[in-house]
C-alpha cells in the first residue's frame, strides 16, 4: 500500500508540493546487502541500489529530499565514507527528490542527458488518458552536474558501475545500471514489481522501448544476475522474462485489435487483457487493466503516427 501511496503521490500532486504534503516522519530505510559492496535501500519511493566501499558511496536514485539524512544514516550504519556519486535512472520524483540535499553535501549527479532537459523543464507526465499531471521544474541544485548520451562508467569500490541509456523506454532518459561483478543489474522503472508498469508516454516513454530495454538486459547479463526493479524486491533473469513476455503478449493483442479496426472503448470493453488481470491488475491497483490497455494503445498509436506502420 504504501508503494501504491508513493506512486499516486507522485501522479496526483506531482512536483515539490508532494514531498512537503507526504508525511516523511515515519519512513525506515530498510537495507539489504546483495553484494560484497552492494547494497539494496528502501524507504519510501523508488527503490536505491548502493555500492558502498572505501572509495565512497554511488548511489542509484535518491527517493525524495526530505528523508536524505536517514539515507545517510542508514549508510552510515554500514561504511563511513560519503555519498560521491548518484545515477538518476529516470527523472520522476520519487527517484531524483533527494538530488539536491545530495548535491549540496557533495555528490555529483550523473544521469542521461535528456533526464536532465526533463528535470529542468517540468512538465506533463501520464500515459495520454486518465493519468495525466504536472511535474514542476526541478530547482537548479537539483540537475545533475554530468550527463552523457549513450553510457558511462564509475569506476569505484572495485566495481565498474556501467549506466547505460535507453531511450524512450518508462520515460525518454532512463538509464539501467549494471554491476557485473556483484552480478546485478539496477533497472529503475524500466522494471517494476507491482503490477502493470506505468509507462510515462508524456515524458518520451514508449512500450516499444520498455520491451527493447528488457530484451538487452537479459541478452546482456549471466542467468544468474540478480535484477533490481525500480519498485518492490529484487529477482531473477527469470522474473525479467516473465514480465518481458508479459509486455510483449499485450503489445500484441494490442497491435492486433488494432489491425482489426477495434477501437480502444471495444477493446476495453471486451476486455482484451483481461488474461493478464489477476497477475498485473491486483484489487486497487496504480495501473489497472483499463489504463495499460490506455497505455499500449496511446504508445503504438504514436508509434505509427512517428513511423507511419503498425509497430509489429
Ligand atoms: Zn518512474
């Protein structure tokens, strides 16, 4: 529930107002080590991959600003050295909030370079029907300080932590994180665990992407890599799969009706993923049934507005 809560917060009030009207007072930060240096923090909002050493602490996202501190302290419990790097995978809220109070103490931001534009900028995020809310521009403090186009490398506790950009995937500048000598990969919301994914079509998000992101990952990393999704617990190359298959068979269906001059009210009405419910579409879930089938039409709609033929 109180993922559901983070998420909504995120799409209903959006933007700085959220963090102040979020009470923080009651957040732990859970750490779980999944490595030798890495480590797995969650509070409220997306999750945090950390490599954490004597070089220092890269942080993957920051959650929100206000629960900074107890960030640190929870790294604190395990090394003493400073946070010197963060890596936003995308520039949504609940993963990029902290940036500042992070920045202010040091740390250099790092994320693709079209994440900061969107940062700077504000604007629109939803999926082109019943989620639709404004983003404020983030404050300067906040804009990471090194961008690049396609990947980067931190060399640091050992590890060669390797962000890599893959455009128009939950959004237009997320970055997956790789960590190959932990054996894992951290994938923001590229890959979530509650359900149907929301993918942000406003802010340069698309379902084609989403599927070609997961697609690299698995022919990229060992069957035993740990995957790290942007919310909920960590899994297996297996779990990525699944999902992948997931996201792929509704694109499809999708894609079909659409060839078939179904119209999204028909398909909806019909319940054309109505097989993929009780998996993906929980009781009170933040993307039901209705708004993924939203989302995948909107997407390929765009899709063929861009490129003028049917996205498979
Ligand atoms: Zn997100």
């Amino acid at each position: 529930m109180r993922l559901r809560l983070d998420l909504m917060c995120i799409l209903l009030a959006a933007g700085g107002a959220c963090a102040q009207q979020q009470d923080f007072s009651k957040v732990e930060i859970k750490s779980t080590q999944l490595g030798e240096h890495l480590y797995l923090l969650q509070g409220a909002g997306g999750n945090i991959t950390a490599s954490v050493g004597a070089d220092g602490v890269l942080l993957v996202d920051d959650e929100f600003g206000p629960l900074a501190d107890r960030i640190r302290a929870a790294l604190k419990a395990i090394s003493d050295t400073p946070v010197r790097y963060v890596i936003d995978t995308h520039y949504h809220f609940d993963h990029t909030n902290g940036n500042a109070a992070f920045a202010q103490a040091g740390a250099t931001v790092i994320a693709a370079d079209e994440l900061r534009a969107r940062l700077a900028s504000g604007g629109t995020i939803g999926n082109g029907a019943t989620i639709s809310r404004e983003m404020q521009a983030a404050e300067p403090g906040a804009l990471p300080q090194i961008t690049f186009d396609h990947e980067l490398t931190v060399h640091l506790n050992g590890e060669d932590i390797r962000a890599v950009h893959y455009p128009h995937a939950h959004t237009g500048g997320d970055s997956v994180v790789y960590f190959p000598r932990a054996n894992a990969v951290a994938m923001g919301d590229i890959f979530v665990r509650y359900g149907f994914p929301f993918i942000d079509l406003n802010g340069g998000g698309s379902i084609n992407g989403m599927i070609a992101a997961c697609q690299t990952v698995l022919t990229g990393v060992p069957a035993d890599a740990r995957i790290i999704p942007g919310h909920g617990e960590p899994g297996g190359v297996a779990d990525l799969r699944t999902y992948l298959k997931m996201l792929e068979d509704t694109r499809a269906a999708v894609a079909g009706a659409m060839k078939a001059g179904r119209s999204l009210a028909q398909m909806k009405q019909e319940h054309l993923l109505g097989a993929w419910s009780a998996q993906y579409s929980p009781p009170k879930a933040f993307i039901d049934t209705d708004a993924f089938t939203d989302t995948l039409f909107n997407s390929l709609n765009a899709h063929e507005a861009r490129h003028g033929k049917p996205a498979r």
